[in-house]
C-alpha cells in the first residue's frame, strides 16, 4: 500500500516535532538528496535541498545527521553546506562528527584481506573502472549501461561470485544501480539505532532514503519515528510515508525548518 504525503499520521508528526525536546533528522544522500549521476562525483544536491538543510543546521534545533553508503571523503565535496553536519560513512562503518572528530568500527583481519582480493578480482576482469573502493565494501555500478549490459554484468559477477564469495565471508548486497561486497558487520539499520539511543525515547526522528540499503534503516526506526521513501517510482518498502523527489522532498525538509521554529 502507497503511505499517503497528506496523512493524518504526518500531521501528528509535525505536532509531535514542533513540541519535542530533541528531534533527529536523518538522510540518506544519493537517490534521496540529490539525483543519480553516471559521474558519481557529480551527484550535487537537487536545487532547494542546500537551502533546506543550511535552514535546518542555522536553527540548530535538530541534529542533522547524513548516512550514506558514501565514503565521507567523497560525500563532504558534494554537499556545498554552510556548514558540516555529522555524517556516517560506508553504511555506518564511519563516522565523522560536526566538530571534526572522526571514528572508524574496526574491521577484521579476514576481512580487510578478502576485500583486497576482491579488489584485485575485479579489476582483472576489467570492471576496475566501475568499481568503488571504499572502507569495508567495494560497489560495482553499472548506471549508465544498457539494460542488456546491465543484466549480463550483473550474471557475469554473480557467476564468478557463487564461486569465489562463500570462502570470503563478505556479503553481496544489491543497490539500485550496482552491487556491492561488503565485510559483514554493519549497517545503516546499526547506525541509526546508535543514533536514536543517543537522543533518548523524547526525540522527534525521521530517517529519508531511497533504496535497498535503507531498508535497514527503515526498519530500526519503526515505532520510534518516522520513515520515508524518497523515490519518483514507488516500490515495496518498510517506509511509512513516500514522497516524490524533488518538489515533494524540498517541501518536506522546509516543512521541517518551519516545525523547528514552531510554525506548523
Ligand atoms: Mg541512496
């Protein structure tokens, strides 16, 4: 079922918002805040996102936080923000603070090895172009392919991978436009539980994203705050309200500022 944008239970929200002691706001960033670039490292946020976001972190009545799949080191170029707000890194693997602190959950040695392998895998197979190197995972994109040479890439390095993967103890993980190999142990569900831990069963929460990776997110979130899909398709989810990129996005995060300044 589609979750209405004018829903009484939005409503309620924006009520609970305005009157909360903490409120959280979280976002995803590609797919959600800015649209998919075949140039990865020019996926800047849709017009209106920055002026939201700028208003948000200005009436420092939120704690704005991005988590993204995204290496931070690359994330940080794109946001173009007055100023930083804390971001999660790799899928809640890092996290860098807005005062500049930076921590990273320790990987095994296992791991860091089968990932470096994999590396080396695919780039052999002549995927090193479209691959993405980050802590923890190593993303294969194929936006910008053909459908055809999508599914072909896709069965090629599942083939390859039902082979190789099992001894590697790295898990395969789909996301919309690309796979990816990932060291187990976090993920964007873990990371917003910390998060929400921190601000106290009072807060106020919201968690926006768009694809499979947040689907653990979604879920953590459940009953304590609210969850959108942020998509021009819908798509079966876990989310609770859907909203349209951009106009529908831009609109919701100014409704956000205005709910801070207590103005419903
Ligand atoms: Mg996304």
């Amino acid at each position: 079922m589609k979750p209405e944008l004018n829903s009484p239970e939005l409503a309620r929200f924006w009520e609970r918002l305005a009157g909360a002691p903490q409120r959280v706001l979280m976002l995803d960033y590609d797919g959600t805040l800015a649209p998919f670039r075949v140039e990865r490292d020019h996926a800047f946020p849709y017009p209106g996102v920055r002026e939201a976001l700028d208003r948000i972190l200005a009436g420092r009545t939120s704690r704005l936080v991005l988590v993204s799949g995204r290496w931070t080191k690359d994330l940080i170029p794109l946001l173009g923000l007055r100023e930083l707000p804390e971001i999660w890194g790799c899928h809640g693997l890092e996290r860098l603070f807005p005062d500049g602190r930076y921590e990273i959950a320790p990987m095994d040695e296992r791991s860091v090895q089968a990932l470096a392998e994999a590396d080396h895998w695919a780039e052999a197979q002549g995927w090193g172009e479209r691959c993405e190197a980050k802590p923890g995972s190593i993303a294969l994109h194929w936006r910008g392919l053909a459908p055809a040479e999508q599914e072909a890439l896709s069965r090629q390095f599942r083939e390859a991978w039902a082979v190789r993967g099992p001894a590697s103890g790295l898990e395969l993980h789909d996301f919309d436009g690309g796979l990816e190999l990932r060291a187990p142990g976090r993920n964007k569900g873990d990371a917003v539980e910390t998060i929400l831990a921190e601000a106290g069963p009072e807060a106020a929460a919201a968690y926006l994203g768009d694809d499979l990776t947040d689907e653990d997110a979604f879920g953590a979130i459940r009953g304590r705050g609210l969850s959108v899909l942020v998509r021009e398709q819908w798509r079966e989810t876990a989310a609770e309200l859907w909203l349209r990129p951009p106009g529908e996005l831009v609109e919701w995060l100014n409704q956000w500022a205005r709910g801070c300044a207590g103005r419903v």
